[in-house]
C-alpha cells in the first residue's frame, strides 16, 4: 500500500539500502563498502516505481549513469553487495504491492539483473545488510514480523529465517561491520516512530539484540558503514517531519549514536552506499524528489556535500556498492 506523506508526496516503496561484508575489500570492492562504484536501483519516481539499475563512481565527484534493469520494476526494497554481484531484495510494484524477489546484477559488467531466488516472505520496508559470505533483510511493512533473512552469494538460492530483530518495525537504515549487521530506527506502527539500534552476528544464525539509541526516533534513513562505525543519515522524524542529521555509532562497543553533522537538506527515502572513504545518500524527498548524490567523509565528522546527480528526481531506491 502507498504511504501518503504531509503535503501530499506518497512512497509506493523504497528504502535504502545497505552495505555488509569484509573491511578489507577484494581489488573490485564490494561488501559494505566499495573502491570503485555506488549503485542505486529501482525507486519511486512520483507517478511510477522505476526498474533502472544506475552507478555512479567513487574514485571522482560525478553524476549516475544507466547501466541495466531489474528484473521487476518495484521501490521500497533492501540493497545487498557481494564482492561480484550487488543484490535487491523485496519490495514494492504496484498493482501487485509486495515481492518476494532476489534480484541480482554483475558489477564486472553492465547488464540486466536476474532473479536467483526469493526471500521467505513477500515484504516492502526492509533494510539489507551484506556480511562477506551472506546478503540479509530486516524489517517489512507487515510490523507483525520480525524475522531476518539470510541468503547466500556462492549460489542462487531461497532465502532462509534465521532469526528475530528485537522489535518488529519497518523502514530501517541498515548497517554492516565485518563481523555484524546493524538496523537502526524504522517505524513500529501508525504513529509510532523506533531509534533502537540492533545487532545481529554473522557468525551464527540468532536473534538481534537492542544495543543503543540513534540520537532520535528516525524511519526511511539511509544507512552508511565505514570499518569502524555505523551511519543513519536523514529520514522521518514524528509527524513525517524530514532530518537532515547525520548520526554515528561505534562497531567496537555497544552504545548509542551521536549527530555529526548535516545533509545539505532535510531528506528522507534516499539510498546508502559506502566507498573506503565516505558514506554516500543518493535521491531522497525533501519534500519534492531530488535527483542530489550526497557525500559526507568517514574519517572526520562533518557535512555533507553535492557531488552529482542520479538519473531523475527519485526517491526508495535500493543502494549497493562495488
């Protein structure tokens, strides 16, 4: 179902995405962070959900290219990066709302996704996170669930339950260490907003547990990791009201986030990526959709910066990187 926001802008989907893998990427990338290539795919345009799979580049401040499709035109799903392929799971695409759909593209070559296999439930509002061996999905629309997906990158397959998120909420920001994935916020239900920051192992299949607080209750954030630390930049704060903040949580202890600077506008449903160096946000509402590629450094706490542009004005888009 679509979400209608103050002033009359609807998400029909879309959240960010995320990052998870190894801290130290293969000579391509890929993991929770990238050396080459920020992906955005899918989203929500203001009159249709997109399939375009578009990349813009980390090694110099550019505008997005279009280098393939999804399989199935959707927003509002969760973004996954192997150290090959980058992954969108879930979502949304109307008339049929929810998908239950892995899609997966090459990062080695541009070209079209294909669908290696489905996640245990059909969702929208998930988050992704990315360990070095495993793509997972948090969260969904249905706040009644809480389950964590987990499929794997060294064969196309289903995805399997592996376990709980400490509360049920959708429109997370996900995050990822090397050892861990993070979801961070969302909304637990009509009205109610979460700035709970959870944790699951990658090491075993087991619930998540609440291990600190965003600085505020925030939903449809997108979510950023350098090896250190985990991002939530912008989003929903209560009454739908758009965050420019950017907040940071350590991976070494379990403790809240703190604000360390700002986007260049109160944003929400934009999409996260990673390189070695910085934390990207691309497209976003504001209220209106931007087409703005966001850049904000990892190694001191700061502001971020226009570097480019996606495609369109868009908005819920997925978020992988190579």
């Amino acid at each position: 179902m679509p979400v209608t926001l103050t002033g009359g802008a609807v998400i029909t989907g879309g959240m960010q995405v995320t990052e998870g893998g190894s801290p130290s990427p293969s000579p391509g990338g890929g993991g929770f962070q990238g050396s080459n290539f920020g992906y955005n795919s899918g989203g929500y345009t203001g009159s249709d959900v997109t399939n375009v799979i578009q990349k813009y580049s980390f090694t110099s401040d550019a505008n997005a290219t279009d280098v393939g499709d999804l399989t199935i035109a959707r927003s509002q799903m969760a973004g996954q990066s192997s150290s090959t392929s980058g992954y969108s799971s879930g979502g949304e695409a109307p008339p049929n709302p929810l998908q239950n759909t892995i899609d997966k593209f090459a990062f080695a070559s541009d070209g079209n996704a294909t669908d290696v296999g489905d996640l245990t439930a059909s969702i929208w509002g998930n988050a992704g996170q990315s360990s070095s061996a495993n793509g997972y999905s948090v969260g969904d629309r249905q706040t009644t669930r809480t389950d964590i997906d987990k499929f794997p990158f060294a064969s196309d397959s289903n995805a399997t339950d592996i376990g709980d998120q400490s509360v049920a909420r959708y429109g997370p920001a996900g995050q990822s260490s090397s050892d861990n994935g993070y979801s961070s916020g969302g909304r637990l239900a009509p009205g109610d907003m979460s700035n709970v920051i959870d944790k699951f192992p990658f090491a075993s299949d087991s619930n998540a547990t609440d291990v600190g607080d965003l600085t505020g209750e925030a939903w449809f954030g997108a979510g950023q990791s350098s090896t250190v630390s985990g991002y939530r930049s912008g989003g929903f704060g209560n009454g739908f009201a758009y965050q420019n903040v950017i907040d940071k949580f350590p991976f070494s202890s379990d403790s809240n986030a703190t604000d360390v600077g700002d986007l260049t506008a109160t944003t929400a449903a934009g999409s996260g990526t990673s390189s070695t160096a910085s934390g990207y946000t691309a497209g976003g509402l504001t209220p209106t959709r931007v087409d703005v590629i966001e850049k904000f450094s990892f190694s001191s706490d700061g502001n971020g910066t226009d570097v480019g542009d996606i495609l369109s004005v868009l908005a819920a888009s997925a978020g992988q990187q190579y």
